[in-house]
C-alpha cells in the first residue's frame, strides 16, 4: 500500500520585521517552533512560501509560511497543496482567534472563517473549508478598539509572560493530531 500524501501545516501571519510580534503572527510562531523542534531550517519555495519538509514519526509533514500579506494565503497554500499533492482533510492551518480567549486552543475539523481574512482567502482559493484548523485564542479587543487593529498589535506585556507557553501547547497539538487524530487532540487541548 503506498503512502498517503504528506501532512500540510500552515501557520497564518504577515512577513516583515514589523510584523514578528503581532497577535496576527501566531501561526508564524507555532510553525517556527515546530521546524526547531525536527532541527528544521525554512527554504523558499516557487509557491511564495517558506517551507521546511520533515517527518513527525512515520509521516510526512510540509511546515510552510506563506511570504503573502494574510488576506493573500490562499495563492501560496492552493499552490503548496497541489505541488505536493495533498488532500485537504491533510492540511492543519494554525491561527490566531478573536473569538477565543487568550491562550484558549480549539482544534477542529472546517467550519467557517469568522470573519478571519486569512481563512476567507484559503476557501476561497482552495475552493473548500474542509481543513483542520488549530485555533489560538488572542481575545477580543478592550472596549471599542477596532479588531483589525488589536490582531496587528504586538503582545501585550502581560500577554507576553505566558505567549511563549501557548505557542509551545500550540505546537503540541498539532503533533497531537497528526500522530493521533482530531479526536485524541481535541480531548487533550479543547480546553
């Protein structure tokens, strides 16, 4: 029997310097540590993305940061999936959520984009919504703050005391669902 086709994980964020810190980079962030984590170093790739192909155990996995604005993930994430012939019920899509409170993970399987811009591009593009997303909640904004605003604001200093242990729950949930499935993965993290 062959292989099934590679797993595909994208994390969601903008390029750029000045964009690093922003709560919107979260995906960026959670992808980065994985590639750290298999000693992984990021490459260009012609799909306008940075990607680092590895294993996690016995499968496949493609780490990938598209190098587009977030509204624009769609091109790089429909090209990836096609250059690398990946199922959609293989892709994993790590990203930041308005509507989850600070540090809160939901893993989940479609469903749609709340109002999130990359996620609008991705079904777009692809033409579905049937992937994995692993949810990292930032929280709403304070008072009348404009969401598009606060999510390309940086962490705040309080937020930056416990960011770097959500990431890492972050990155251990979607090892969870790659190794394990969805279900033993939202057992563990849908808090």
């Amino acid at each position: 029997m062959s292989e099934p086709g590679p797993w595909l994980v994208v994390g969601l964020g903008n390029p750029g310097p000045q964009y690093v810190a922003n709560r919107h980079n979260a995906g960026y962030l959670v992808v980065e540590i994985l590639a750290d984590r298999v000693s992984g170093n990021f490459k260009a790739h012609k799909a306008r993305a940075d990607v680092v192909e590895t294993r996690f155990g016995d499968d496949r996995v493609v780490l990938a940061k598209p190098r587009s604005y977030m509204n624009e993930s769609g091109g790089p994430v429909t090209a990836l999936r096609d250059f690398f012939k990946v199922p959609v019920e293989r892709i994993v899509v790590v990203h930041d959520e308005l509507d989850l409170p600070f540090g809160a993970i939901r893993i989940k399987l479609g469903g749609g984009d709340n109002g999130h811009n990359g996620l609008k591009s991705l079904r777009r593009s692809m033409g579905s919504g049937e992937f994995h997303r692993v949810r990292l909640g930032i929280g709403r904004p304070p008072g009348r703050q404009d969401p598009a605003e606060w999510v390309l604001r940086d962490w705040s200093s309080t937020e930056r005391k416990d960011i770097d242990l959500h990431l890492e729950r972050s990155a251990d949930a979607v090892e969870t669902l790659i190794a394990d499935g969805l279900a033993a993965a939202q057992n563990t993290y849908n808090d």
